[in-house]
C-alpha cells in the first residue's frame, strides 16, 4: 500500500458569518439592537494532495483564500465542511504529536515576545517543545550563522527591523525541526538583499530536512526560486495545479526574447519586428520582442543584426505577468 500525502484536502471549505451596516450614525445605532449577517465563503471544496518533501507555492489574488487553508492546514480554524489531513492527523484537533511537526510562519503575525530578546522566544519554545538541548545547539548555532544574526538575537525585538524580525521568526518557527512548512508571505517588506537570504535560508532547510514546503507571497521571485509546484485559487476554488513552466505555457505561450540596444528603432526596423511578434519594450537600453515558439530563431537573427545590439535573452515571459493575465481573463468571464 503506498504512503499517504503529507497534506490531503477533500473538498475543504471555510464559511464566515459576518455582519454588516450602512455607513454612518443611524446605521450605528440602528445594528446595536438589529444586526444584519451575511455569509462569505472563504474557501470552497478544495482538493488537492501534496507529498512529502515536495516544495508547493500557493497564489491567488488578495481574498482568494490562501491565508484561510493555510489556517486550516494548520489547526488554527475549524473546517465548516470537507475534511483536511496532514501527516495522517487533522488538524483542528491539535494533537501535541501534530503540532510538533508543523510550522506556520506568517509575515504579518508574531510569535517573538515584543520586549525581550528573540533568544528568550527560542528558549521558550525549546522547552514548549522539549528539544533536547545538544539537538537545540545543533540546530540553533548553524541558523544564527547563515542569516547574520549573532548580534540581532540579543535585542529586544521592539527595536527591530521588520527583516531582521522575520529572520529571527524563522529560526523561531524551526528550532523543534518541523517536516511542515507553512509560510505565508515571509518577506513581506524586505528589501531584496533580506529577500535572498531568506530564500537561501529556507532552500538549505528543505534540502537538509527533506521538508514538505508550502509558500504564499505576492513576490513571484520567492515562487520561482523556491518552489516546483505551484497551486492557484482564487474565490476560494482551485483554478491550476502544475509547474510553473506549464501554466506560463497555457496563458502565455509566447517566448521573450530581448537584447540590449544603444539608439531607438527607426520606422521600418520596428515595422519589420512587429511582423515577428508584440514588441513589449521598444526603447533603449532594451528590446523586448514576444514571439511565437517556432519564430524564435527568425527573431534572434533579427535582432541581434541591429546596429550595437548585445546580451541576447530568451526566456518565458514573467509570472508576475503571466498571473496578472490569468486573473484578468477571470475578470472577463474566460476559462483560465
């Protein structure tokens, strides 16, 4: 009999009851004895499976429900229908077994205690969990050493930076070795240096540990670079399962291909290249052309045949655009 998933969902759903009013006073006073609610479906029949060790980016648009089945994968929130299993446990019920194998990691929340130093929090959670403290060494000193934070660990978290506070998050979140990762939007705010650590970061944790990965951000750079797989929902409903490379090739199935230039197209070269594909960056220092798979070697021939043209790329075009159509064509009533 093969192994179970890591991660099950049978059509999961989440239901909130929320109330509303009217702006303004009368509407105010008026829902102090009269409320009105309503319900909002945050998550709706969800299915999926992911194995262990497999490195998942969850995307979606602002609402789309990441952030609710991450809870729900994590125990925080309880299922209003379908069912969810993780590590052959479910989560709402919390088993300290489970817990002890999962970490969640939010961007916008904190584990840290505000006034003390991070240091305090990793020894708090070292006897939470009871790791034994040669393992607590072991894990701790390597972790402090690849993100530069010999010194950050011993100030109060209050005087932080926002970067420097979800790197000690991280060590935090992983100090009890979990298999399960659930990270939502861990470099929120940072600039791109932090970025790049961070990513390095939690690449050499899932390739020593061989920890099952799943990643929400709204930077398409942590996508790409951490992850294999890539789950798209949006009002709640799976809309794509596949790799990155499968979905660009299902909305944008074009190829991209650019060079450096050092003067502007005149009329008839632009004229030519527009016969070839969508020139979607026609000033200097860059050309960019989208080409049809097949017109990839006529459009390299074309330009790099142009006076001063250099650093030939071919390549799909950018997830970030690639997501931005798929929302759009969702916008406009298409099957994405």
């Amino acid at each position: 009999m093969p192994d179970r998933p890591a991660i099950s969902l049978d059509r999961l759903s989440k239901r909130f009851r929320v109330s509303k009013r009217e702006p303004g006073l009368r509407a105010t006073l008026r829902a102090l004895f009269r409320r009105e609610w309503v319900e909002v479906e945050a998550v709706r029949e969800l299915s999926f499976a992911i194995e262990a060790g497999e490195r998942v980016g969850f995307l979606g648009p602002n609402g789309a429900g990441k952030t609710t089945t991450l809870k729900m994968l994590a125990g925080l929130l309880y299922p209003s229908a379908g069912k969810a299993e993780v590590l052959g446990f479910e989560p709402a019920a919390r088993r300290p077994e489970f817990l002890s194998r999962i970490a969640l990691v939010m961007g916008q929340k904190r584990q840290l205690s505000w006034d003390l130093p991070a240091l305090d929090t990793f020894e708090l959670n070292r006897v939470i969990f009871e790791v034994p403290r040669a393992d607590y060494r072991r894990r701790l000193d390597p972790m402090i050493e690849m993100l530069a934070i010999g010194e950050i660990v011993r100030k109060p978290v209050r005087t932080l930076s926002l970067g420097e506070r979800m790197k000690c998050e991280l060590v935090a979140a992983l100090l009890h070795g979990p298999e399960i990762l659930f990270l939502d939007e861990p470099t929120i705010g940072m600039d791109v240096s932090m970025q790049l650590a961070i990513r390095e970061f939690i690449r050499d944790y899932h390739r020593e540990h061989n920890a099952t990965l799943i990643l929400t951000s709204h930077y398409m750079e942590d996508v790409a670079a951490l992850c294999d797989r890539i789950l798209v929902i949006d009002e709640g409903r799976l809309r794509f399962d596949g790799s990155i490379g499968e979905l660009v090739r299902r909305i944008r199935p074009l190829r991209r291909v650019a060079v450096r230039i050092g003067a502007g197209l005149d009329p008839t070269a632009r004229a030519e290249l527009e016969q070839l594909g969508a020139l979607v960056a026609g000033e200097p220092p860059r050309l960019a052309l989208d080409v049809a798979p097949e017109r990839v070697p006529d459009a390299v021939g074309r330009l790099l045949a142009l006076p001063d043209a250099s650093d030939l790329e071919v390549h799909d075009a950018p997830l970030e655009e690639v997501m931005r159509e798929l929302f759009a064509r969702r916008g406009a009533g298409e099957d994405a």
